[in-house]
C-alpha cells in the first residue's frame, strides 16, 4: 500500500526552526558542558542536526525507547532497549525528541533521569501535538506545534518507513 503523503514543513522551514533553537541553547548554555540524549528511534535526524546547529560543548548519548501502547498510541510504559554508555551525573541534559504526543514518554523519561543525577534536564521537542495531551510536561525548546495528524518523515515513521524524507509530511487517508 502506498500512503499519500503532503508536505507540511519543507526542508528549509525545518531547517530555520532548527537553527533557531541550536542559537537558544547555545546561548542558554554559555560557557556550559551540554549532553543531547537522542530519545531513538525517531529523534535521530533531528539530534544531527541539532547537535550541529549548537556552538558549544555537546557531546552526544542515545537512548532506545520502546512504548507499549494500544495502536499508534503509546501508554506511558516506557521500556529502555539501549541505555546511555556513559553516566549523565553532574551534567546539563537535554532531551532531544522528534515528537510530543501523550506525553507519556517524555513524563516517563524526566522520572528516570532524575535518578541519574544531572545537573539540569531540559526538553527539546521538535514536534508538540497538544490536541493529544494526557500528561502537562514542560518542553523547553520547541520546534513547531501541530495539529492532530499523522505525520511522517525527517526522523518520523508510518510502520517504520519514511523516517528517510527529508521534510515533515501529513499521511493522508483516503
Ligand atoms: C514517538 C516519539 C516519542 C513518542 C511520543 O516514538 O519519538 O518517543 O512517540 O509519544 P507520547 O508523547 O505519546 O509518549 P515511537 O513510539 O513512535 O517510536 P520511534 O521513536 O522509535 O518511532
């Protein structure tokens, strides 16, 4: 089957939003040793971009996530398939994500990270659908906010495929 799929955000929009928000962080975090933990899979296309667009001291982790959930909606139980490979403590931490929905993962996470001791953890979200919103968390950089549709590509997936375009589209349904 083949889904349609329209352009939301091209390319180039992302492209702006993003490089607005590695100057916010940079500047937020002068002077200031950062780590951008990648929430995978779906963050992968944007931490790399992030991470170029921040003018400091990042290094990187990436942390494997898989929700159990009914359907395309995730249930807030939050399993660790890869872990981080090197402790966080004392660290400014950001939370890189492709999308917020529920929220329940990102709720999830900000427990579990508050055990490993970081300095600070701050989110940032390239995609915020508050239409769908079962748990207040705070995002701290956002990228855009959307409306309730299935969205596909720069990181994001329809049954894994067209995380590969290179803009964010909206799967139509016919
Ligand atoms: C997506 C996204 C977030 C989560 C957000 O991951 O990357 O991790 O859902 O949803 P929530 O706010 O409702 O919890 P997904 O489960 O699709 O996995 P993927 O990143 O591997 O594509």
């Amino acid at each position: 089957m083949t889904e349609r799929i329209s352009t939301l955000y091209t390319a180039a929009e992302i492209a702006v939003r993003v490089a607005a928000l590695g100057v916010q962080i940079a500047r937020d975090f002068e002077g200031q040793r950062i780590v951008l933990v990648c929430v995978l899979k779906g963050s992968f296309v944007f931490t790399a971009d992030l991470a170029r667009a921040i003018d400091g001291n990042v290094r990187c982790e990436f942390l494997g996530v898989q929700s159990y959930g009914e359907g395309t909606e995730s249930s807030g139980v939050v399993q660790i398939t890869q872990d981080l490979t090197r402790s966080v403590e004392n660290e400014h931490v950001i939370l890189v994500e492709d999308i917020v929905d529920t929220g329940l993962t990102i709720a999830h996470l900000l427990e579990l990270f508050r055990t490993r001791r970081p300095a600070s953890v701050k989110v940032c979200a390239l995609l915020h659908k508050p239409a769908r919103t079962r748990v207040e968390v705070p995002i701290d950089y956002l990228g855009f906010t959307i409306d309730d549709k299935f969205v596909v590509g720069y990181g994001l997936d329809f049954n894994q495929r067209y995380r590969n375009l290179p803009f964010i589209g909206v799967v139509e349904q016919d």
